[in-house]
C-alpha cells in the first residue's frame, strides 16, 4: 500500500509539473507570436534521463511542440520559428514576419541536449544591463531565456531583503546596516563582498520593491521548469560586525579598487555556520529553493593564506553551512578566481578547495573557457561536474568583439575530450548583455547539438533569419566581420576607441585599451557591402542595428589616427593643423552621437530614465540617476582608478561627457601653443576629475526616443568619412 502510495504521489506531482509547465508555454508562444498562438499545440514529454528533449511536428493543420518541461518547449518554437519561417529573436534587433500560414513540418524532428545545465548570468550582468529592469524587462528576459534553451539561471535579484531580515534578527539597527548595502547599481560586488556602502544608503523602498520582483522572476522561472540559482552566505558582514559582536573573528580585506575595507567572518567561527543556515532559511522563507546556491569565497580578493590544510577546511566549512540548512544543497562556484589570480591559485591551492566537498555537491562554471579553458590546467576541476561558459564582454563597453570560430567548435570539442572529465553544460556569463546578439545566438545553437559548428554554413542561416534575405553580399559581409572584429586573436575582450578615455596625448589609457585585433583597413570592405545592402531596400530591425554598429565601429576606429595628427601637430607646434585636426576629432564625435541616437541600443536616455523611474520620490530618483552615471563613467569617486572600466558609446554621452572632456583638454592645448608655454597636465588632470565628479551629480536630461533615420545617417556617414580612410 505504502509503495502505491508512492506511485500515486509521484504520478500526480509529475502531472502537476507537466500542467504547470504546459500552461507557461502556452503563455510565452502568446507573448511571442500573439498573431499566431492558435496555430501551436503544446503536448508533455517524458524526460529521457537528465537531458531535456523536444520534438516538432504538423498534424491535423497545427504545429505540435512537444518538450520535457516548458524551456524544452519554448526551445521547440524557437527552434520551428528559426528553421521553418526564418525568424530570429535577439536584444538588438527582432524579425518575426511568419506567413499567415505556418510551414508545415515533415515528418517528425527531435532533439535531445547533450548538456544537462545551460547556465546563464553573471553578477555582473545584474549592474552592468540589469540595475534598472522592470518586470516588464524581465519577463522578455525569461522568455529569451528559454526560448534559446537556459535552465540554470542565476537569480539574485531582491537578496538586501534577505540580508535585512537576517541582520535585524541578528539584533542589527537600521542605523548600522545603512552603511551596509550599496547603491542599486554597486549590488553585485555588494554581494560578492569587493564593496560595503558605496552608492548607498540603499532605500527601503528599493529593497522591499526588489524582494517583490525576485518573486515574479523565480514564479516565472520555475513555471517554465528552470531551477534557478540563489545566493549562499560566504562570509561577508556589516562594518558594525565587530562592534555587535566583539568576540567575532573576523578579516579585513580590500579588493584594491579605491574602496574601503570589507569584512569578512572567519569561517572557523562558530557563527559562521550559524549565519550561514539562517541566510538560506531566509531566502528558502521567501524565495523556495532549488538547492543550488552560489558561493564565491575570493572573489577577486587574495586568501589570507596559500596552506592547503586552511583552504580545504574553508571550503568545507561554507559548504556544510549549506548542508545544515538544506541536505540536498549543491555549491554552484564561479571559477573566475583560477584565471584572475592564477599567481596564487596554483595545483595544490585549487585541489584542496574543490576536494573537500563531496563531486556531487558542487559544480564548477569555466567562466570564460571562451578566452581560456580552464578545465585544462586544474584536471577538469579534480573530478566535480562543470559548465563550459563564453564571458565575451567586460563591463558592458560597446565593440564589435568575439571569438567566433572558437566558440563554434570549442563546447563540441570539449564534450568530446576524453580529458574534459565530468562537463555537464554550457552557458552565458557575459558582464553585460545588449550587444554583439551574433555570438550568444552562435553560443546556444550547441545546446541542440554535439558536433562542432559549421560556421559559413551557420551564418548564411543567420543572415536569412536576421534580414529575411538570401543576400549573398551580406553573408560575404560576415565572412569580412568573422575574420576581423570576430577573429578573438591579440586582445582578451573588445578593443575601445580613444573617444571614450579620458584624455591624454597618449593612444591608450589604463581601461580604454584602443588596440584592435585586426587592420582597420580590414573592416572597410563589410561595411561597403552593408552600406550598398542598404540602398538596395535591405531595411529589416536586425539590419539597421548592424549597420549603426558597423559604421559606428568604423568611425570609432577612425578616431585613433584622426587624434595621432593633431598630437603630432602638437609636438610639432603647428597651431594651425592643430586647430584643423583637433576640431575634425570633435565633429567626429558628434556625428557618432547623431548616428548612435537613431536607435535606443545605443541612447544613454534609456538608461538614466528607467533609473529614475524607481524612485518614489526625488530624493531617490537623484540617488539612482548619480548610480547610473557613475557606473558607466567613474564607476566610484573622482579619483576612481576604475574610470573608464564600463565606458559606453551611447549617444548623449558621447556628446555631453565625452566631447565636453577633449574640448577642455583641447582648449588646454591650444592655449599653450599661442602662449608658447607647456601644458599643465597634472592640472587639468585635478580639474577633469573634479568636473566629472559633477557630471556624475547633474541632472540633465536626455531623450529616451530615438531620432533620426539609421539607414539615412549611416549612408551619410559612409560619403563623409570612406574618403577619409583612404587618405590616411
């Protein structure tokens, strides 16, 4: 009877899971083809052990999409929409023009995932493109999510609350932890621990609001079967720890950004254990729980000891204040920390902080395999299950960048490496999102396949799917962008223009690193090929984003020599060419600003507005307009030696912030021409800093609607500035 039991539970839930999961596809296929919702039928899948499956087919005038769960589902239309009508969805760019009829499907198609996570997120995407997302954002997210396959997202969004509630247990004022919390757009390395306060005090309003929101995205989530990915305690305490608890061991560390000290409690102390178990009885209170938990114990923050003894009895510790409070816990760690302090993470350091918790309690994310796998020098992480991810971008700057043919192949190869242990996935952890769609829409096609990817074959598919052409002359134009701004050769992440650094007589600053990875020259040709697609009636969404981010990318690139001649005319004292070349340099801003102003991807209006629209009074609508400001310029103080790290090429900063610094360093210039005099570097060096700290504070306004044609202005663009090349 006991056994029936059993079997009848398991029936009824499973049902219950299949109903939930049938009904939440049902809702995205309304969200993403609404014109078409009644074409679809959406039927259950059994799983086949852990690995989603879909399957596609016609039957009785209907497009049948049946999966395992509703990511397998939402897989099944994506993957119809695709290769039947020739559809893509992507940040940048959307082309779903279905024919009123469906194409029918012969036969029946299947596919099975080789990968069992298809992980997605980084803290850093929270801040660098989320801080200032709506529900509405989310749920296009969620839906983008599983349309491409994600089922393992990370999913921090509202974790102040959780903070809040166990630090006023704890006996904490609202007082102490004002100084606790950082600003809305500092999160990430609030809860990472790099960081306590700055951008702050954060306002109840925004944590309540927050707690809420985390609650729609995890129902959402879970609805279309993805297990989502929590934080767990790592040690990281108020500055008013010691004074609440003098006893406490605690460490001072500093992540050597231009920020204060942050405190961390010494997992030997018996309170760890005990904060530990009640953070995830919190979060588990309110959030529920898929027993994965994110832990990063040094993140970008040096142990206080290289001792493999301490190392593993640390690792242990933050694992068991996971298993007290949930048995099935499982410890999701970024493996960031054994690229960006390998000096410290050597063999021993690495096996002695993976082995002592047990293989199948942890799993471990290559965070930029893409750039440096490596699985291949730690032995497949010593035996844990790991996730191959694509990093690609940093800090959310603009460039056309990636590695394209590696990626391509690099997951398939690895799947397929006797060496590669105990892989179980792939994913997504990009700093930021809304750029570069090619090499995310690249990177989710392995999660249907395990043989490498034919890349021409590829993107002739994705050049019908992104224009709805054939186009032979835009496929060539990828095969140019593939083997130059796509090539992933000389440089880690995309190269910066020198219009973004702060200003110098110099080609490069320490974070606006202008050195490209192919000749300029080289790009020229595919943006020939767009520009004459474009006066052949080429005018699809995707279109016109490329074309802006191509002649965007081309002008960007032209600023390097433009600034080389009137350096040279400098040094030369020639006022006159100085004058001709210097106000070239500042045109040639302003016309990336107007080009860049014709489509939101590319607005700063967006932005600074959807920030203040948080706020529930001014008060808090200044605190977040000067976050969103100071992220994307100083990202700290006026002497942040972050400056610069998550630059934008965004029209209104491009003319209001950048222009406005090179005319001021300009004017220095030319002034000391006429007057026969050296510059004073380290003063306007002082100067700068103090009127971008005021930038930061302003509160101008921006349009948040675009202006301008894109395919008119790009074409002008291209009769200005295609002569120019050839005279450089």
């Amino acid at each position: 009877m006991k056994k029936l039991f059993c079997l009848v539970f398991i029936f009824l839930t499973s049902y219950a899971y299949g109903q939930l999961h049938t009904t939440a596809a049902y809702d995205l296929i309304r969200r993403v083809v609404p014109a078409h919702q009644q074409q679809f039928v959406v039927q259950p899948l059994q799983q086949q052990e852990d690995k989603d499956v879909f399957e596609v087919e016609s039957k009785n005038g209907k497009i049948i999409l049946r999966g395992n769960n509703g990511v397998a589902i939402a897989a099944a239309l994506y993957y119809y929409l695709e290769e039947y009508c020739h559809c893509q969805i992507t940040w940048n760019g959307t082309n779903l023009k279905l024919p009123a009829t469906l194409p029918v499907v012969d036969g029946k198609v299947r596919h099975t995932t080789p990968y069992t996570y298809r992980y997605y997120l980084n803290y850093c995407t929270f801040n660098y493109s989320m801080a200032w997302w709506d529900w509405t954002r989310w749920e296009k997210e969620i839906d983008w999510m599983a349309l491409h396959g994600i089922n393992m997202p990370l999913a921090i969004t509202g974790e102040e609350y959780t903070w809040y509630l166990v630090y006023k247990e704890l006996g904490f004022t609202d007082e102490e932890l004002a100084g606790f919390f950082s600003g809305p757009a500092y999160t990430a390395w609030f809860w990472m621990g790099n960081l306590d306060g700055w951008g702050g005090p954060l306002p109840m309003s925004w944590i309540k609001s927050h707690r809420d929101l985390q609650v729609k995205i995890l129902q959402r989530q879970r609805a279309l079967g993805m297990k989502p990915v929590l934080p767990a305690f790592t040690g990281h305490v108020p500055p008013a720890f010691k004074k609440r608890f003098p006893e406490a061991k605690l460490k001072a560390t500093n992540w050597k950004n231009g920020f204060a000290d942050t405190y961390i409690l010494d997992a030997e102390d018996p309170l760890f254990a005990q904060i530990g178990k009640k953070f995830l009885e919190v979060q588990t209170r309110l959030y529920g729980t898929d027993h994965l938990y994110s832990a990063d114990t040094f993140n970008e923050n040096e142990p206080p000891s290289n001792d493999s003894l301490f190392l593993s009895q640390l690792s242990a510790r933050i694992y068991d204040g996971m298993r007290q409070a949930d048995t099935a816990a499982i410890w999701v760690m970024q493996g960031w920390l054994f690229y960006s302090d390998r000096k410290f993470w050597g063999a021993p350091q690495i096996a002695a902080l993976l082995n002592a918790v047990p293989d199948d309690k942890m799993i471990l994310l290559d965070l930029a395999a893409e750039i440096e796998p490596v699985w291949k020098r730690t032995a497949s992480f010593y035996g844990k299950p790991w996730i191959w991810n694509m990093l690609n971008n940093f800090g959310g700057n603009v460039n056309l960048f990636g590695r394209m043919d590696g990626v391509a192949a690099g997951p398939a190869l690895a799947l397929k490496d006797t060496a590669s242990g105990r892989l179980r996935g792939i994913g997504l952890t990009m700093e930021a999102i809304e750029q570069n769609p090619v090499m995310y829409e690249l990177m989710m096609q392995h999660t249907w396949q395990s043989d490498p990817i034919i890349i021409h074959e590829w993107l002739e598919k994705y050049v019908l799917n992104r224009y709805g052409t054939k186009d032979t002359s835009l496929v060539r134009a990828w095969d140019i962008l593939r083997r130059t701004v796509y090539n992933g050769q000389l440089i880690r992440d995309g190269a910066e223009s020198i219009v973004t650094g702060r200003p110098t007589l110099d080609s490069t600053t320490e974070w606006t690193r202008t050195k490209l990875n192919y000749n300029r020259n080289e790009l020229l040709p595919a943006w020939d090929l767009f520009i004459a697609a474009a006066g052949n009636g080429a005018k699809a969404d995707g279109f016109q984003y490329d074309l802006v981010d191509i002649t965007r990318q081309v002008l960007a690139n032209y600023a390097h020599p433009l600034q080389q001649m009137w350096v040279k005319a400098y040094n030369e004292k020639d006022s006159a060419a100085f004058q001709l070349y210097s106000k070239q340099f500042i045109t040639l801003i302003y016309d990336m600003d107007r080009l860049l102003a014709t489509r939101k991807d590319f607005m700063l209006g967006p932005w600074l507005s959807s920030a203040n629209k948080w706020g529930t009074n001014e008060k808090e609508k200044a605190l977040y307009e000067r976050n969103a400001r100071d992220l994307i310029t100083l990202w700290g103080d006026a002497n942040s030696p972050l400056h610069e790290y998550s630059n934008r090429q965004w029209s209104g900063l491009l003319n209001d912030f950048y222009a406005q610094r090179w005319i001021q360093f300009l004017d220095m210039l030319q002034l000391s021409l006429r007057a026969g005099a050296p510059a004073d570097f380290n003063g306007f060096e002082a100067r700068i800093k103090q009127w971008e700290w005021q930038w930061v504070n302003r509160r101008n306004k921006f349009t948040d609607i675009p202006v301008g044609n894109s395919i008119a202005i790009a074409m002008e663009m291209y009769k200005l500035y295609r002569p120019k090349y050839a005279q450089r």
